[in-house]
C-alpha cells in the first residue's frame, strides 16, 4: 500500500527496541540478519520469509550483499551490486518478490504506480519485471535522468512494464502519483500498489544494512559506535537510518547530505523548510524539493500525535512551508547533523577519493562523502554509504578526474538496445487515462491491492 486511506504515510505501532539482540545479531551473515530484523515487522511466517530474502539477494554479485570497505579514514558502504547498481535494488528486489507472495496467497492483480528521478524505475521495474500477476507504470521527468538511468527503464520490453516520460520535474511526478493514490475509488478499481519509499515494506528492507554495516565496523575498529552519512533526497534511505538508531542500534550521528537542492539541510541547520525551486545537479536522484518521508520523521520529532501530524502537514500544503514554532519532542534532535555538497564539493571529492585511495565514488556518494568529512571523530568510525555505481554517472566522473574510467558491463551492454516509452503531459487526468487504458481488460484488475 502507497498512502494510507487518510493520505498520511504508514508507521509500525511500535518500533521494537533490539539492543538485547546486538550481541547474537552480529555475526550473522546478511540474509539471517535481514529475517531477523524483518520478522520483528512483518506477519510472515519465518521460513516464508527467509524465502523472500533470499530470492531477493540471488540477484546480488557481491556475496555479503552490501560489503563495507575501507577507504582511507572511511568506510564505504556499497550498496550498488544489485542488478540495476543503485542501492534502492536491495529494497525493491525485496518487494517484487513480498507483492508476488502477496498476491499468491490473497489472489487477484496489482498495477503499480511510480515515479522516479533515476534509479528508482529501474529497480522497480526490474523487481517487477515479467511478473504475470503485476504490471507497473513508471513516470519519470522527461529529459531530466541521465541517458543511462532512462535507457536501463526503457529497454526493458516486458508486456508488463511501462515507462512514462511526463513533461514536468520529478516533484510533479511525486504530486501527480500522490493525487492518484489519493483517488481511492481509482486506486481500489485498479489495485494500485506503490514501489516508491512511501511503502514501508522498502524502509523495511533499507533497515538490515546499516546493522549490517555497523556490526562489521564495529568489529574491525573495536569502536562500540558508529556514525553514518547519508546522501539525501527523498529522506527514505536516511530514515531507515532514523529507524535503526531508534531501534537501539549504537549510531551516535546520521550525516544527512544534500546537493544543491537544500531543503533538508537547511531545515536541519536553522529550522526553515520551504520549497524552492529544482535545481539540476550532478546527482539527479537527489534534485528534490518535497521529501516525502521527512513526514515520518517529523511525526516523532514533534511528539508522535497523528492530530498534530495532520495540522502540520496542512499548514504545509498551503503555505508550501513548515510552520516556525513547530513543536519539538523532549531531548531534541541531536542524531541528524546536515550539510550541503556544491557541484564544486562533488567533483572534488570524486577527485581526492581517487587519486588518495584509488577508489572511484558516484556523485551521490561523492556528496555524502564531501559532508562526512565536516563529521569525522576519531573514536566514532564513519560509514558512508555508496549508493550507486559510479559507471551509472559516467559524464560525472570523467568530468571530474579528466579520465573515462567508470565502466561496468551491465552499462556498457546498454549501447544500442531498442526501447519503449510515452511522452505525456504533466497531469494527474492525463496519467489517469493510461493507466485506464493499458491496466484495464476487464477481469485482469478484480482482486484487492496487497
Ligand atoms: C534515490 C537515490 C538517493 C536518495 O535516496 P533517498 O532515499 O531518496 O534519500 C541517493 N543516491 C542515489 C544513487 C539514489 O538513487
């Protein structure tokens, strides 16, 4: 499920507290922990569930799934080695095979619905891909991806997939997707599912590798915390951060890392949230405006009451900003810390990286890097996390080092391939009317949305 039926986001009751866990918890390898944290969630039966994970790390090339690496004074989580070499393949492989499961026990069709600024669409459409029971449509912000990220959705020829270019930036195609799922007669006829990060199942699964990453650090710098950084655009991947601390996981600090579409950052930094406009930067999966799981944070930062929630997020809705005395729970915030990296930041640090350690980093990773080292604290070792391979970002890298030196074969086999997508217009009656026209067939769409 996308929204909840009032338009809010979706939390656990409860977040369970594990720190009487950590100890068995630590030398398990990736999948077992991956059970481990989600059954504590999710009403499966274990040995369905340990089916589930595993199915959906098959695809992986590393054999741990998210490896920690030493770089120089950091450590590197790398999150890229799942079929599409962004690290939202760990959570969506997760949900293609949980709709799947879903779906085989309560019966029926799902149509998903999603929007992308790059690397989600194609994770989402390769965790769905011909999946008889599923069809998804996936708008991004035409001419506004790389040629890489557009070319990895659109060559993929499946029956079931569907790629719409919408005339309109990726916070339009975020509005537009919330509009439709907010139609609750459409979503119900249709079955609408959601593979973006307002579905919790993919916070879910973002959970298991900062334990993963923090139990291996832990283990090699004998430190007992650890700190994080974060490159950031729909708070989704820094939330399941969020989500592991409160669980009692020993994170002292989440360095949350923009580009130049600052809106976190400045919120974290002197409290002002309000829109501005897009700006196009050298990590395009973080040009955003309106994050949308900075609600879920916001919920327990002002006190974890669903009626200030909704008045907040009114006031928001008209004023396109957050109220200034917005209420803060006892023992404010001191676990986010936030920065900004400049294109001038993210090239500079691609640069350093590779020519100090001989490691090459995406943007994205580059950003998170160029903030983390404001955060450095010799007892607290830093992990960053490395969220896509850097040949998906090859202009950038070249670019930066003056060197054509990010490849990978998955990319390179790309060059040439035919591909399928629509243009279409920036409207929520527009967006409806295809998937009217190529979800339906009648008997194809009865059965409820998992
Ligand atoms: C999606 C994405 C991000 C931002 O993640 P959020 O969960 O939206 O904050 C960062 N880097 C890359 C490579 C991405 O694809």
């Amino acid at each position: 499920m996308g929204l909840a039926r009032d338009r809010g986001l979706l939390l656990p009751v409860q977040v369970p507290d594990v720190r009487d866990c950590l100890t068995a918890w630590q030398a398990l390898p990736y999948r077992d922990l991956a059970v481990e944290i989600m059954r504590l969630y999710a009403d499966l039966p274990t040995d369905e569930l340990w089916r589930i994970v595993a199915a959906s790390y098959t695809s992986f090339r590393a054999p741990e799934v998210t490896p920690v690496v030493p770089v120089g004074p950091l450590h590197v989580l790398e999150l890229f080695h799942g079929p599409t070499l962004a690290f939202k393949d760990v959570a969506l492989q997760f949900l293609g095979n949980l709709f799947e499961r879903l779906l085989q026990e309560r019966g029926g069709h799902l149509t998903i619905l999603g929007a992308t600024s790059g690397d989600t669409g194609s994770a989402a459409i390769c965790g769905v891909r011909a999946r008889e029971a599923m069809r998804i449509f996936v708008m991004h912000p035409h001419g506004r991806i790389s040629a890489i990220q557009e070319r990895q959705m659109t060559s993929v020829l499946d029956d079931n997939v569907f790629n719409l270019a919408v005339d309109g930036t990726f916070d339009d195609c975020q509005r537009i997707m919330k509009e439709i799922f907010g139609d609750l007669a459409f979503k119900d006829r249709y079955a609408l599912g959601s593979v973006n990060s307002i579905n919790w199942a993919r916070l879910l699964a973002q959970i298991v590798y900062y334990f993963y990453a923090a139990f291996r650090v832990m283990e090699r710098s004998g430190a007992d915390r650890v700190r994080f950084a974060v490159p950031t655009g729909n708070f989704g991947d820094i939330f399941a951060g969020y989500l592991a601390a409160r669980m009692g996981l020993p994170i002292t600090r989440l360095v949350l890392a923009t580009n130049e579409n600052d809106i976190l950052s400045r919120f974290f930094r002197d409290g002002d949230y309000s829109i501005g406009s897009v700006q196009p930067t050298l990590s395009p999966a973080m040009d955003i405006q309106v994050a949308s799981n900075f609600e879920r944070y916001l919920y327990y930062r002002t006190g974890e009451c669903p009626e200030t929630m909704r008045r907040i997020m009114e006031f928001f809705r008209t004023h396109g900003r957050l109220p200034s005395d917005l209420p803060e729970a006892a023992g404010t915030e001191t676990l986010i810390v936030a920065g900004k990296g400049d294109t001038e930041a993210t090239r500079d640090t691609i640069r350093r990286i590779d020519r100090d350690y001989d490691y090459l980093v995406d943007p994205h990773t580059a950003v998170g890097i160029s903030v983390a080292m404001d955060h450095l604290d010799d007892d607290e070792p830093m992990i960053c996390l490395a969220t896509a391979h850097p040949a998906k970002f090859p202009d950038a890298i070249r670019t930066s080092i003056g060197r054509d030196a990010a490849h990978h074969p998955l990319i390179d086999a790309l060059e040439g391939m035919p591909t399928r997508c629509e243009t279409i217009g920036a409207s929520v009656e527009t967006v409806k009317t295809y998937i009217a026209d190529h979800a339906a067939g009648g008997e194809r769409m009865e059965g409820a949305a998992p």
